[in-house]
C-alpha cells in the first residue's frame, strides 16, 4: 500500500540487532516486545513512509546459495512484516546497502528474487532497541503549559504566555542567547 505508516497496526522486526514487536495505539506506537514501553512512532512512522517509496530493480539472482552475498541471509538480514490486522501488508527481508549506498538489497518472504531498493537505507530497520524508544521525558500539550521556569549558573528565566504570546524575564545575564539555549533546550 502506498500509505502504508496509515494503514499499519502492527509492525514485526526480526534481524541482528534482536526481534520487535510494535503496535499501533491510541497516541501512536508501543514496542510489546522485547519490552512494553512507548515506541518512537516518528521513527517508525517514518521508516514504514520510506518502504513503498523505495523503487526496485529488477531481479539480481534468485539463487538462496547468493543471498549472503547480499546480506540476505537469516542471520545478516532484517526481516519487516507489516500487518494491518490479520493482514500481512508487507513481508521483506532487508540486507545490506548497495554498492553506491543509495539502497539496500531485498526480497520479498516467499520469493527467491533479490532486488535492490533504491532510496531505502539499510539502517532504517536495522537499529539496537534503544533507537526504537520513545526518548521523552514527559508529554504536555502546549496548551497546557502556561510558565515555565529555569534555573542556570548565571541566573533565573521565566518563560511566561498570555494567550498565544510569549514573555522572557530573568537577570541579564541569564537573558544572554547562549545561557537561554543551554537552559531551554526543548521542542513543542
């Protein structure tokens, strides 16, 4: 499918850097496994974008003697079922990048036919479990957040908003850019 981070309610990896089991929940992504724990569905969204953009070649070999030269075999490559219910939208096995590192040599489960998947990057799915994680602390909606106070070596900040405007107060030196930055590093 061609949207297919949409259409997806469950994404299975399974490759080097260990099996994942991910959900669709309300919110986003969960891993269910290895952990249950909120996933970054950015990251996953993302990666699954990437996936039906990805154009292939035609056929490299069909030969399972070949594979490893690709990086396709069972104990090298990543292997991405995607599912939308009890449907499988998406069986691939991912192997190393191409020559000129703009794909990833792949094969559909099922099928003996190696192809190389053009603008797909052969770490999107092969990633350690702690790049799938969500990595934030806490999720506020901005409209929640009305002032937010900092404390820095040189001094205090108050960020505060009336209505859709925002205010800084604090000592001058704790105004300077650079003691700002340090302090404030956030993203809405």
């Amino acid at each position: 499918p061609e949207d297919l981070a949409s259409s997806a309610s469950r994404v299975e990896m399974s490759g080097p850097e260990g099996a994942f089991a991910f959900a669709r929940s309300t919110g986003g992504w969960r891993m269910e496994s290895p952990v249950e724990y909120p996933a970054d569905s950015a990251a996953l969204d993302e990666a699954l974008k990437r996936l039906p953009a990805a154009s292939l070649t035609g056929s490299l070999t069909e030969d399972p003697v070949r594979y490893d030269l690709f990086g396709l075999g069972r104990s090298s490559a990543t292997r991405v079922r995607v599912l939308a219910g009890a449907t499988t939208l998406l069986d691939v096995w991912l192997g190393k990048a191409s020559s000129d590192f703009d794909g990833v040599f792949s094969r559909y489960e099922g099928s003996p036919g190696v192809t190389q998947a053009i603008g797909l990057s052969a770490g999107s799915f092969n990633k350690p479990l702690g790049d799938w994680l969500d990595k934030r602390v806490c999720l506020l909606q901005s409209a929640q957040v009305s002032r937010l106070d900092f404390k820095t070596s040189q001094g205090a900040l108050t960020l505060s908003r009336s209505g859709k405007s925002w205010s800084l107060a604090g000592s001058k030196a704790a105004l300077s850019t650079e003691s700002f930055i340090s302090a404030a590093s956030f993203q809405e």
